[in-house]
C-alpha cells in the first residue's frame, strides 16, 4: 500500500508564542507541551494580503505570516520553509475565512504534507485535496509520525467521503478530472431526478444540476453539478491561468466561455492602500492585474474591471453578480468564499478555490460534497433600528454556531420574518453565510425577488412550483430567532463570533475610523440606511467626530447612481465622509478604511474582522445604521441612543 513520507518536523500552532518561538529555534514538542492549540486559524492569517500577490512555489516562504499567538505575530518569513517541517497541527476549523487557495497552496510550497486539525472549514479543505494536500483529524498520528511512521494513505482517506478520497489517491482535482473523463454537456446533464419523498429547496437545485454518472443527492456524497455561472477575481485569475497553463495544452479549450465572468475589484485602491505603498507592493499588484486582463483577452472573457481613469472598479463581484446575472434555481461559483452573497435570489451560490475554477473553466462541472441544510426560522418582526447585520452577528455568537455547527452547512432562511426583508437585507444573510461556516446561504425566491428583477434588471421572472422546500423536508437542525427581541449589536475584534448586544457594554471604545462599504453594506439598502443617520446629523449641523476619518465606499456604480439620483451625496459630504468608488477596498487592506497602526480603533460594515485583515489596528463589526452613528458620536453608538443623546 501507498504510504505518505514525512521525514520533517513536526509544526503545533500553540496559543503560546513562547512555543512557537521555541519550534522555529530548532526544538520540537511534543502534543501535551505544545498544548493549548491554536482554534480558528483563518487564512487572512495563513496568507495575508501582501503573500496573496503571488501565485506561484514563491508563496511558501509567507506561510503563517500573519498568525497570532497571545499579542504576537511570531512567525517571520521563510521560517516555516526554513524549518523543515512537513507537518503542522491545530486547534479547531482550521483555515477559517476567504477560499483563497494561496493559504493550502503556501503550506505546500513551504513542504507542509499533512495537516492535522480538530476540524476544517469545508473550502479550506476542498482546496487541500485538490491540491493533493492530506488532511486529517486523527490526532493519534502525531505520536506515530515523531516516532518515524510512514503513514498509510489509505489510512488518511478511510473516512473521507468516496470521491474526496479518490482525489487524493490521484494526486488532485485535474488529475482525476483527466483520468475520468468529466464532462458537463447538455447530453450529460442528469434528468430531474425525485426522490419519493420531501426535499429541501437546495436538494431540488442539485438534482436538476447533477451530472451523470454522478448525481450527488445524499448528503455527505462527493459528486459533480454543472454550473450556470463561474467567475474569478483579480487575485486568483493568475493562479489560475498558472494552473491551466501548467496542465492543459494552451490555448486550453473552455468550457462555455460565455459563461465564465472575470472581476477586478479587490485592489483597485491598492494604490492608496498604505501596506501596498509603504512595502512597495505595487509592482506585484500591477503584475497581478496585468496576468488577469491578458487572461480575459486571450480567451475572449467577459472582464468588469478598472473604471477610466484607474481608480475603483465597476462593482465588486458579489454585488454585480445579483444585480446582473444569478437567477432563482441557477448554480453560481466564483473564486470567493462570500459568493454565497446570490442566494439571497434563490439560487445556490457557494465559493470555491483556483484549482476547482481552473477544472469547471475546462469541463464545466464542479465539485462538491453535498451538504446538509440548517433551517433558520426567523420569527416576529426586527424592531425600528434593527438591521439584517445585526441579525446575522446574533446567529454568529451562538455557541453551536461558534463551536462550528454551521460549518459546510447549507443555511436556509425562512420563516414569517424573511417576507419583511428587501432583497439586499437578505443578501446580507446569506453572504455571510460565510463568516457562519456555511456551504451556503439560500432564501426561497418569493414576491420580492420578482420585484428586484423587475425592478433592477427589467426580467419578468416566473417563479416554478418546485421553487421552495417542501413540508417536511429533512434538516440537520432547525434555529428558531425570535426577532422582536433582538437590538443592535457589535462585534469584538478578533472574529465575527465576538457579538455583543451593543446596549450591554457599559464603556464604549473611542473609534479613529468608521468604513461603510463592501459587498456585505455596499448595497443600496445599506446606503439608505448610512444617509437615515447622516442626514439626521447634517440637519443638526454635526460632522464625524474630530479625530474621525469616515468613508463610505460605493458597491457598485449602480449604487452610485442611485445615490446620486436620490440626492445622498450632499448628505455625506456635509458631515465629512470621503467617498469611494466601488471596490473591495478596506475590507481586503486593499485601500482607503483600512488603520495603519495597531493603536487604531475601526468601526466597519465589512463581514469579517480577522487579526490583520483591515490593517493593524483592531476592527469592530456593525451595520451601516451604527457605523454612522458611531462616526458621529466618535466612539460605539446605536442611532438611537445617539438621538437620545440630542433629545437629553
């Protein structure tokens, strides 16, 4: 039998950075010394913004980069590569956060082969086998492999549903996908297939979307779905043009290329991104860009990139995707963990890593495991003041939730609340979906969604019978939210999972900057809600607090323009705010909103609040309605209590 070499060292990620300290000198632990491990290792972490600009073997030497032990940041450049090692272990859902490839792609370029967690996010680990990185929660190995074991691979793969197991046994995605055969052509396509008894909304989307001879209907099982849309972001298209280049005869034959979208958004403010300027970085994002626009060219790809004059971008990806393309039934892919953003349309939209692009862009098909759906049953009505983020970060600070219960799950939202909610609220949910650990976010196409696609794209769309969970449709679980009870919350830096009802903290932390923006609060729900609290203070004569830098950058052009026509603009500019055209912008680092000391305080609208992520300072999460609030009143306020303020 086929046995795994790993003649290295082994690396524990310990929450002591003495420990740490201690491995990368030369001296190995053993698991009981190197105890507590490390929980929620998240890939801003693994490979921060800067190691993303390349994608190619380079990346190892930023392996861990940004990884945060107690106060520090103990691993340097090279020093895991440097190291010798080839085994590294942590604590719980490992790999945490944005589906960049980068991070397992960086492990295995710095001779990491085995990666030993108490549990993985599910794209995390989806990349790893791709990549033909083995993973594994058996931390029983650890001993074994100190004592100089060769594991069996077999042994690895035993518990790995069939075809995740098969990857690995071929050494990755495209090497199965050339021994196999996939395709995805209409003659392929599966018919509509019934299982006899109720079916969840998703579980319809994938039998309508199976390939055959895989048709992925039972949970757990590893299979193939064709995709109605796949798109990529300027920070995986060179990765992925390297990979097809690499396996593929060039030109590569593309699989419906009209299907296929390209997106620039994430650094077109990297050129007044401090990190960027400051590390001279702009050479390599310059690099980047150019390897996704020869890419678009050379394939004939529709690309929505740089506005004129090189500054923003036509829309971030998400946005323009349900403002633009995605549609009620339809399978949406793209190279970014928060595409499950569209679902709030009623289709499933999940993301997925380079390797995963590179494969459907080549045989239209992708991989999955099919997952189980967690029902969320929103009842009551959110009170006045009361947003969707506010929502979504009391599901976040569950303790099941927290302790991983959403990971690779499908999240469901229904119930009596969700007709209340506009399309742009529910996108809310379902992009961050992503911060739950979820597969997926999905709402049921209704009344609404047909009024959005009038409205925002002229299509008169017929809602099909089929288009909803049946009674009695099986869920891992159900999640009743009263939402009459809930009250603006906020989330500690650190992690998304630090909710905190706002009203409850009796201190409240002075803030140096408030960001609205992103694909999460970019949208044009969410800049109502920004001008329902600065109006209110442009009429009392207020401006954002001395010391406080606002901005609030734009989704979309589209959003601009509704903006504009709505007469916000005069608005924003009387408090202060800088406006941004659209971009990923601070929520990436990639831009202006982002601190550039770690002694500054953000108050963000952005969905994930990871060590580093926005710069070094420390990063509050809120809705729109509380950054504003908070911008004016410069430290953590509702719009209420800052009315009340002005009332007393």
């Amino acid at each position: 039998m086929k046995r795994l070499q790993l003649p290295g060292r082994i690396l524990f990620l310990s929450e002591d950075p003495e420990k740490i300290g201690a491995q990368l000198a030369g001296g190995d632990l053993g698991l009981d010394a190197a105890l507590p491990l490390r929980d929620d290792v998240s890939t801003d972490e693994m490979t921060p913004q800067t190691v993303c600009l390349l994608f190619d073997e380079r990346i190892g030497a930023g392996l861990l980069l940004a990884y945060k032990a107690g106060d520090r940041h103990p691993i340097v450049r090279n020093a895991i590569k440097e190291g010798g090692f080839s085994v590294v272990v942590a604590g719980k859902r490992y790999g945490k956060g944005s589906s960049r490839e980068h991070s397992p792609l960086a492990h295995v370029a710095a001779g990491i082969r085995l990666i030993i967690a108490a549990s993985f996010e599910r794209i995390f680990r989806q990349n790893c086998d791709n990549l033909g990185l083995f993973t594994s929660s058996d931390l029983g190995l650890i001993e074994r492999i100190q004592g100089g074991e060769a594991v069996c691979v077999e042994e690895l793969v035993s518990r790995r549903e069939t075809l995740a197991a098969d990857l690995l046994r071929s050494g990755g995605l495209l090497a199965y996908g050339k021994q196999q055969g996939i395709a995805a052509s209409a003659a392929s396509a599966a018919a509509v297939v019934e299982s006899g008894g109720p079916q969840t909304l998703v579980e319809k989307i994938l039998a309508r979307h199976a390939l055959v001879p895989h048709r992925p209907l039972a949970s757990g099982a590893g299979g193939f779905v064709r995709a109605d849309w796949r798109f990529s972001i300027d920070y995986y298209t060179g990765m992925i043009a390297h990979i097809l280049h690499s396996n593929f005869e060039r030109p590569v034959a593309m699989h419906e290329r009209d299907r296929i979208l390209l997106f620039e958004d994430h650094l077109t403010y990297a050129h007044r991104s401090p990190i960027h300027v400051r590390q001279g970085l702009l050479p390599a994002v310059k690099s980047l860009s150019r390897a996704h626009q020869d890419f678009a060219a050379e394939y004939g790809l529709r690309n929505h990139g740089y506005l004129p004059g090189g500054e923003g971008s036509e829309g971030i990806c998400h946005a323009m995707m349900a403002e633009m393309y995605a549609l009620p039934g339809q399978v949406v892919v793209g190279t970014d963990s928060h595409t499950t953003h569209s679902g709030a349309l009623g289709c499933l939209a999940f993301g997925v890593g380079s390797t995963d692009m590179a494969f459907s862009m080549v045989y239209g098909a992708i991989r999955l495991s099919v997952p189980q759906t967690l029902r969320i049953e929103l009842n009551g009505r959110l009170p006045a003041g009361v947003s969707a983020k506010d929502l979504v970060l009391h599901l976040l600070a569950l303790p099941d939730i927290k302790a991983g219960g959403g990971v690779g799950k499908v999240f469901e939202f229904a119930g009596p609340a969700i007709a209340q909610l506009s399309t742009d609220a529910r996108a809310t949910l379902t992009n961050m979906t992503a911060e739950l650990g979820g597969f997926a976010g999905i709402v049921a196409p209704d009344a609404e969604t047909q009024r959005f696609l009038r409205e925002r794209r002229g299509i008169d769309f017929r809602l099909e019978p089929w288009m909803r969970s049946d009674a009695g449709a099986r869920y891992a679980a159900i999640i009743a939210v009263d939402c009459a009870a809930l009250s603006p919350m906020v989330a500690r830096p650190g992690d998304p999972g630090n909710g905190l009802a706002l009203a409850g903290i009796e201190r409240r932390t002075k803030v140096d900057i408030a960001y609205g923006g992103s694909c999460t609060a970019g949208k044009r729900e969410d800049f109502d809600q920004y001008h329902a609290v600065l109006a209110w203070a442009a009429g009392r004569g207020l401006r954002a607090a001395a010391g406080v830098q606002l901005y609030l950058q734009f989704g979309t052009m589209a959003v601009r323009d509704y903006c504009v026509e709505r007469g916000y603009l005069a608005a924003f500019e009387r408090v202060g705010a800088e406006m941004l055209l659209p971009s990923c912008g601070a929520c990436a680092g990639g831009g202006p909103g982002s601190s550039t000391r770690a002694d500054q305080v953000t108050i963000s609208a952005i969905n994930r609040n990871f060590p580093g992520r926005s710069g070094p300072g420390e990063v509050w999460l809120a809705s729109p309605l509380t950054v504003a609030a908070s911008a004016i009143a410069g430290e953590l306020v509702s719009f209420e209590e800052l009315r009340e303020r002005f009332r007393a």
